[in-house]
C-alpha cells in the first residue's frame, strides 16, 4: 500500500508531486526552482546508474544483500572516498553508496527520516 501523499502548499491530500493545482499555479516562481531540481537529479542519477553498470560488469555484485556484503563495508567505502577532494567517480560511488544505504532501509521498512 502506497503512503499517502499531501500538498506541500496546504495540506490537502494528493496523488503525485509536490503541490496540489491550485498552491501550483500560485507558487509559478517555485515551479522553475523544481524543474531545475528534478533535472539535477535527473542527470545525476543517469550517472550513477552508469557507475553501478560499469561495477556490475566489474564483478561487483551483493549491494542490496546485507548477509554478504553488512552496511559497514559501504560506510567504510564512503569514509575513505571522503578523505581526499572526490573525483568525480568517487562522487558516483560516494552517491551510490548513500543510494545502497537507503535503498537497505526503505525494502527493510527501517525509519527513513531524514
């Protein structure tokens, strides 16, 4: 069952999105503001699906198991690729490592506040 999903605007109940219709068409301003979001993450998540593509073919298998590979492989990963200023796999392994993390929570229904 889906949670529901409420306007960020006035609190009614919505299908999908961010904003009911109405707060949408008085908040135009905002609308450019998550077009330009949506896209960053967009672009971005094309990337990381890539890095975990090119990991894949590498061998690297295991990331949604936490009996094979435990979430402190991953944060130790994270650690180390923090250390230094990131290239710019590492900001995809970095992403992705954060992505696996979640991903673990959210299927294990773990708190996923944030």
């Amino acid at each position: 069952m889906r949670e529901k999903i409420y306007c960020g605007g006035c609190g009614i109940e919505i299908k999908q999105g961010v904003l009911c219709a109405d707060c949408w068409n008085k908040n135009t301003f905002k609308v450019e503001e998550l077009k330009k979001i949506q896209n960053a993450i967009d672009m971005f998540s094309d990337l990381m699906l890539g890095r975990m593509q090119e990991k894949m073919l590498e061998g690297h298998t295991c990331w949604d198991d936490r009996e094979k590979t435990p979430d402190s492989y991953f944060i130790e990963r994270m650690r180390g690729k923090m250390k230094d200023f990131p290239l710019n796999n590492d900001l995809f392994d970095i992403a992705n490592f954060a992505m696996i993390l979640m991903y673990r929570r959210i299927i294990n229904n773990e708190n996923v506040d944030g």
